[in-house]
C-alpha cells in the first residue's frame, strides 16, 4: 500500500528536518505544540500577557535548543520540560515592591548601581537590537513590537488593533524574537533566556 505523503513525521526525523533548516517543519511543530504551551502557561501564570510572553520564550528556547534534544523522551515531554522552566523562572524573579510616590518610603529606596562592564554590554545589545528593529523587521512588525513590547497589550488587543488574526500576530513576534536573537549576540543571556 502507498504510504499517505502527508504522514506525521517522527519527533527524530521532525528534529533532524527543523536542524536541516525546514521551516515548514518549524511551523508544524509551533502550530501544533503551541495551544498546549500557553494553555499550560496560563494555568500556571494567571496573566495572558505573561503566558503569551512564556510561550514565545519556550520556543525560542526550543529552536536554540533543539541540537541538545536526543529523542529519550518524547518531544512533547521535552518541550513541557522548557516549558516548566521557563514558567518556573518567571516565578523566581525578584519582583520590586511597589511603592507610592507620595509615601515616606519612596525617599528611603535603594538605588542599585550597574557594574560598568554590564551597562557597556546592555547597550551595545540594544544599540545592535535597534539595528536588527531598523533593518530587518517589517513595517508590520515594528509596529507589532512597538505595541507589545513597549505599550504592553496582549496579543488579542494588538491583533484587533491591525486587523489581524491572533496567529499572524503570534508568528511574526516569534519571527521578530528570532530575528533579534540572531542579530544581538548575548541578548539572551541579558534577559536571562
């Protein structure tokens, strides 16, 4: 019997054709793990901006770290395993306590001084992430990251606002991570990716 061309590859042969540059294979396996990624983000996290935001980072995570993934588990598995990760960070970092202006404390706050070294480093990163914002990315995009990085809407807000479908938004900030990844070597180590 001839065998269906459509046939849903292996988690190994999926890994080996992603590693071989398929894009194709990249968006079968981000459309389909994707769903399970932010839902289980968003029962974790609460928040749909921060699961959304979650759930760019695994992939990223994923597409970088795909070379390491030896098939000892299923890639489902793996995934939720950056998953886990990833959510877990989230609720490790140190969040600021929030206070009035007004109040007496706000003149009693500590001011945390950059070594020199990692403020030189933050701003060649950002100065080459401008770079890759200016050169790389689409009209479209700029305005995507424009409102979701720096007016902080969610991706349902934002796809509204342009006329878009939610996934269109989803894959072109997962396009703009990537472009920025490449394009700003130790952006991620300074965000803590």
């Amino acid at each position: 019997m001839p065998q269906p061309t459509n046939a849903w590859p292996s988690d190994s042969e999926l890994v080996a054709n992603i590693l071989a540059g398929s894009r194709q294979d990249f968006d079968l396996l981000y459309e389909t793990y994707f769903p399970r990624v932010y839902r289980f983000a968003l029962r974790r996290l609460r928040d749909a901006a921060e699961a959304e935001d979650v759930t760019q980072e695994v992939f990223l995570a994923v597409f970088h770290s795909l070379p390491s993934y030896r098939g000892t588990s299923s890639l489902l598995v793996w995934i939720f395993g950056v998953t886990r990760n990833t959510v877990n960070r989230r609720f490790r970092r140190r969040r600021l306590p929030t206070v009035s202006i007004d109040s007496e404390q706000a003149s009693e706050l500590a001011g945390s001084d950059v070594p020199l070294d990692q403020a030189v480093d933050a701003k060649r990163i950002l100065a080459s992430c401008e770079a890759v914002i200016e050169k790389d990315l689409t009209p479209l995009q700029r305005r995507i990251f424009h409102l979701k990085h720096l007016r902080r809407q969610s991706i349902r807000t934002i796809a509204t606002a342009l006329g878009k479908s939610e996934d269109a938004i989803k894959a072109n900030l997962y396009r703009m991570r990537r472009s920025l990844a490449s394009g700003a070597p130790g952006l991620g180590a300074l965000l803590g990716l």
